[in-house]
C-alpha cells in the first residue's frame, strides 16, 4: 500500500527549481521557457523533449539540463506558474463576491460564490490553451502531483478564510481537505470539456456547478454518509 503524505509535510516533500542569479542566465531561461510553451502548441506534449527546446530556443542543453534534469521538470514548472496565476484570480473572486453581497444569506453567498469562481476557472482555461494542456491533462509525476496540492490548498485556504468571516466554516472539514478536494472535482469537469470540445462550454459550466453544490449541501446536511469498512 502506498502511503501518501499529509498536506501538513507537503511543502517538506517538494522541492523548488534552482533559478538563475545571473542575468544572462535569467534570460535564457525565460527564452527557453518561452519557446517550450510555443512548442507545446506546435508539436505537443508527447514530440517535445530538451535537445528540441534547446535547438529552438538557441539556448544549449547544458544550461537547461542544470536547472531541469528533465522535460517534466519544465512542464512542471510552466504549470505552476499558471496554476499560481488561477489561485491568485481565484482569492480576488473569493473576496469580490463577499464584498459585493453583505447581505446574502448563507446559502445565496455559497452559490454566489461556487459560480464565480467555477467561472473564473473556466474562462481562465478557456483563455490559456497552455494552462489547459498542462493543468487538466493532470500532473506527469507524484512530485508535481503533491506541489499542485500546495497551489490547490492556497485556494481552498483563501475560500476557508471567507467562510470564516461569515461564520459558516464549520461544515467543510479540514480533514481531509474538502476544499481541495472540491476543486479537484471542478478541474475534472474542465478536462472533460476540454479534451471533448477542446473548449469549457456553459453546459460544462453547469454541470460542474450542479456537481459542486451538491457536494457542498452533502457535506452542510452530513447527508450520503456509508458505513466505514476495513480496508484490506
């Protein structure tokens, strides 16, 4: 049985890429990164590899391979960067919602919310083909799993706080993490979109927050509770 760590070590788990200090370094690897996504586009994840990127860009293997020993580690990296762009969208729709309706009730505010951010998430998607690609095609590696964990709990901690602030936190359990888990949920919506249509249409936008609702008033009503069994 595999044993997978808490997102309380998550952050011990992961680890950064080494970045350039020196300027020119820091502008080849800005070059190289450019050129990756333009190859994304062009010939795809599969085609893609170092000595491609490396000829495109102009940019030599040897100073690629010394910040990412392989090209995971640069897909990984470019996903993180937009995941990071979706989480800070994420907590200025989080907040613009709750600033904007002081008076919804519970309820009115929950649904107020899972819709702006469901449609926040999607016309993000739908305006980053790179963002799609890499994010909702899923992580390459356990280790880039685990560091989408940490972009996620930045989401799902930043919702938790306005929760918070209108006294309704207490029915989205921490443990395990609902939130993350909801977007999780939400982000396989999307890829069922986009890898149908090549787009998030609105009858994806509406099933993805029929699906979000109804997992929230679950967890609100502690309804669809089985009976826990042993696992073998």
């Amino acid at each position: 049985m595999i044993k997978i760590p808490s997102t309380s070590v998550l952050k011990k788990v992961t680890k950064k890429v080494n970045k350039p200090k020196q300027e020119r370094s820091q502008k080849r690897m800005e070059t190289m990164l450019e050129t990756t996504e333009k190859l994304l586009l062009s010939i795809g994840i599969e085609k893609i590899s170092i000595p491609e990127i490396a000829n495109a860009s102009g940019v030599p293997r040897t100073s690629i391979y010394q910040f990412f020993p392989t090209k995971y580690d640069i897909l990984r990296h470019i996903a993180l960067a937009h995941l990071n762009d979706l989480v800070k969208q994420l907590g200025q729709t989080a907040v613009r919602v709750l600033t904007e309706n002081p008076k919804a009730s519970i309820d009115e505010y929950g649904r107020l919310l899972t819709e702006s951010m469901i449609r926040a998430t999607a016309k993000f998607f739908n305006e980053s083909e790179i963002a799609s690609l890499l994010i909702l095609s899923g992580p390459f590696t356990r280790q880039a799993y685990l560091e989408y964990q940490i972009e996620l709990k930045k989401v799902s901690e930043g919702v938790r706080k306005a929760l918070e602030m209108i006294k309704v936190d207490n029915y989205v359990p921490q443990q395990p993490d609902t939130l993350t888990i909801l977007m999780e949920l939400i982000f396989t919506c999307m890829k069922h979109g986009y890898y149908n249509e090549s787009y998030i249409s609105e009858a994806i936008i509406q099933e993805a927050y029929r699906m979000a609702v109804a997992y929230l008033t679950a967890l609100k009503n502690r309804s669809f509770n089985f009976i826990p069994t042993t696992v073998q």
